[in-house]
C-alpha cells in the first residue's frame, strides 16, 4: 500500500511543478487538466502527510522518554505517545479507503426520477415532499437544480417528476437513494385515523454525455405540442411541450416545463441519454454480481431501502439498520447523516472485500 502512496505522492509534486511553469498556465486547456489530476491526488497526499508526520511524533516522543530525565517531560511525551499511537490504525484506514476504486461516474451531475407508486393520491403526494426534500438538500450543498420532466396531480401531488442536480460529486453522494421509499402515515382524506402504507421509486443517474450514448436520429420521434395539466407548478401554457420516443427501448420523454420548444427539447434529450446510459450500467452491474453484492443494497431498483413513520416521527433506512427520529429535519432536506453513514458502510464493504481478496 505504501509504495502505492508514494508513486502517488511523486506523481502529485510532478504536476504541481509541470503547473507552476510559465508555459503551463498559457495552455488552458492542459492546464486544467492537470489541475483536476492534482485535485484528485490531494486527499491521499495530505492524509499521508498526516500519517508519516504522525509517525514522526511517536519517533520524537520514545526518544523523548528514553533521554529525558524531568519526570513530568517524561509523563507529557508518554501522554503524546499514547495519542500517536492511537491514531495509527485510524489513519491507515483512512488512505486503505482514498485507495479503493472510484466509480468512474462519481463526479458527475445526476438525473433524479421520482415515481408515485402504490397508494394514489397518498404516494403521489409523498413523491412531491420527497421531490422538495432533495432539492432543499442539494441547495444546502450549493447545486443547482433544475426540473426537466413532471406530471402533477393538481391537488400538490406528483405522478412523477424527473430533474437534474448540478454540483460536484453529486452521483457520489445520491447515488445510495435509488430504490423503493415508502411512507406510513394517516392521509387527511382518512376520516377513521387509520394509518395508510404508500410507496414511491426513486432513480438516480448519472447524467450522460453525447460521448457516452450514442443516438441514432432514426430511432427516434419526435413531437411537438402544448403542455398539458393541471396548470400546477410542472406545466406552462405555450405550444412548447416536447415528447421523445425512442424506438428500440420504448422509452418516452416528455418535458413541458420550459417555454422554450428549444430548452425542453435540450432537456428531454438530456434524461433519455441518462436512461440509456444507466441501462447500460445496470447490464453491466448484474454481470458483475459479486462487485454489486459488496456494495449497499442489490442496487435494484425494486428493493425498498427506507421507510418514513409519520406518527412514530422516525426514518429508518433497512440497509444498514439506521434510524433517525428526527422525521420534519430529514423532510426538510436534512440528509447528510443518513448519506454519511451509507457511503461508510459502503467503503467499509469494499474494504473488507479487497482485504479478504488480499
């Protein structure tokens, strides 16, 4: 592992002297490339620099104890050693984990698909909450959002809703939301108080770019019309509407929320290439059946991964056995707890898969 990290350590002061060159800086383009090479390197060089300096302090402390004669210095450098030495396991961790393979979509935008489920108006409603919570989460995070595709129920509900989240390592972080989330709760159209089970699906993907998915103009039709509805918050009223159908999947594209024909066309484009693209990755990850099993959950889509219980105030994802009872914070967009403790289950499993392989 060592000889790794310091391959990477040289590569990452290599860069950092090709980019302080006069020349460098004049090719942008180049430029920049070296500077996201060193952006990706920087974590494992600064958490091996803690590492070799916390090194460094035990060595300091023995020969502190060996050569000093005041029994308080004495005491001081063994309280320090004690400190050093407990860290050692932690920061070893911590470069095994920078050193796992990176999902080679992590850093990318994603495309998020919300579907109202079993329960009617009742999941349809809760698709919309759950629409709202990850778009206060991703502006807690400083992304952008930006709603491509939605049907609404006109009562506050949506049928479903797609949207993209630009921000930095978006995928990396949502990419543990897909699957089935379901609400338990009593519905205020429930006069007899009894407490009602709906569910919604949630997919998110990364977003694909016209290199990765490539469209042949003959598989596809394309429709102009008016935006339809009920006038709610999805829908606009120009003859803007845009709907895409794509021949070999059957999958359609419907997107109205823009009045520009141009920018819903853009947008529909957009997520089909997303749903090709994660086609394919979803091919590739059940060829891959033992990689997938290491990971959180199977990744499929139909497996339920969380429950929200109104009444008992609670969030439990069944994943990793989580609960929060903190339901109105989480609702509001307050996720990162949650996200947190997936990706560290997520890492601790491929750790113990390349330490098991090893």
């Amino acid at each position: 592992m060592f000889e790794q990290v310091e391959d990477i350590e040289k590569k990452y002061e290599e860069i950092l002297k090709i980019a302080s060159q006069p020349e460098a800086a004049n090719d942008s383009k180049s430029y920049m490339k070296l500077m996201k090479e060193q952006a990706v390197l920087a974590p494992v060089v600064e958490a091996y620099r803690d590492y070799k300096s916390n090194l460094k302090n035990i060595d300091e402390a023995l020969e502190l104890i060996g050569e000093e004669s005041d029994e308080e210095m004495k005491a001081l450098a063994r309280q320090e050693l004690s400190v050093a030495k407990s860290r050692v396991p932690e920061l070893e961790n911590r470069l095994k984990i920078l050193l796992l393979p990176k999902d080679e979509n992590d850093d990318r935008n994603i495309i998020v698909e919300i579907r109202a489920g079993a329960g009617g108006d009742e999941a349809a409603l809760f698709a919309a909450e759950v629409y709202r919570m990850y778009v206060h989460y991703a502006e807690s995070r400083g992304w952008k959002v930006e709603t491509i595709e939605c049907e609404d129920t006109g009562i506050g509900g949506m049928k479903n809703v797609s949207f993209m989240i630009r921000g930095d390592g978006a995928y990396s972080v949502m990419k543990y939301e897909s699957g089935v989330h379901r609400v338990q709760r009593v519905p205020e159209t429930e006069s007899g108080g009894r407490i009602h089970t709906s569910t919604i699906t949630v997919a998110v993907m990364p977003e694909a770019e016209d290199v990765d998915v490539q469209i042949d103009e003959k598989d596809i039709r394309i429709d102009v019309m008016r935006a339809s509805g009920n006038g709610g918050q999805c829908v606009n009223t120009t003859d803007s509407a845009v709907r895409l159908t794509h021949y070999p999947t059957g999958i359609v594209i419907y997107s109205q929320t823009e009045k520009s024909q141009i920018q819903n066309k853009a947008k529909a484009f957009a997520l089909l290439r997303s749903k090709l693209y994660d086609l394919e990755l979803q091919k590739k990850q059940d060829a891959e059946s033992e990689e997938r099993r290491s990971q959180i959950g199977t990744g499929d889509r139909s497996e339920k991964i969380r429950t929200y219980n109104f009444p008992q105030g609670r969030v439990t994802d069944h994943r990793i056995k989580l609960t929060l009872y903190r339901i109105e914070d989480i609702m509001n967009g307050d996720l990162q707890e949650i996200l947190d403790a997936l990706i560290a289950a997520d890492q601790a499993a491929k750790l113990a898969k390349v330490e098991k392989s090893a």
